[in-house]
C-alpha cells in the first residue's frame, strides 16, 4: 500500500506504531548506555560551552548527573551522551 493511498486514520495508526518503536530504540539505548556508567566515573560530553569533562554523581532512569571537573557546576546529561575516560598510567 502507497502512504499517498492512506486514510487519515491509516496514517494516524501507522504513525502510532512508528512512534512506538522509535521509543522502543531509544529505551534500548538508553539502558545499553546506562549500563557502561557507575557514580565516580570520570566521563566526557559535548555541552553547549564545548566538550566538557566530569565525574558522575547520580544515576537515574532516563538521565545522569555530572559534576564538572572543577567543580563549578553540575550538568544533567542524557547518558547516551556520555563517554567514559580511561585513566591514563
């Protein structure tokens, strides 16, 4: 079937489902992505200021609290936005 074929209320069904499993890959990244993070990781993100560096403080379901690395502020970050740093010896 042609989506220039479709009812409205085809169209209104098969953007319900589309909307399901976008929100069902999100769900996935966001879990596969939580799993890579532990309170006290040293992390990196891009933030409206540039590529920034900090430590998690907090994990919650949907998003991570970062600590600058100075100190100065904290940053509440989308873990899939995250990417942990290897200590260097």
């Amino acid at each position: 079937m042609r989506i220039e074929d479709m009812s409205i209320d085809q169209l209104l069904e098969l953007n319900k489902v589309i909307c399901q499993r976008i929100d069902e890959l999100q769900d996935r990244e966001t879990l596969q992505a939580l799993s890579q993070l532990r309170v006290g990781l040293k992390v990196t993100f891009e933030s409206r200021e540039g590529p920034l560096m900090g430590v998690v403080t907090k994990i919650n379901r949907k998003s991570v609290i970062v600590l600058a690395e100075d100190g100065s502020k904290q940053y509440k970050v989308s873990p899939e936005l995250l990417r942990p740093l290897r200590d260097v010896k």
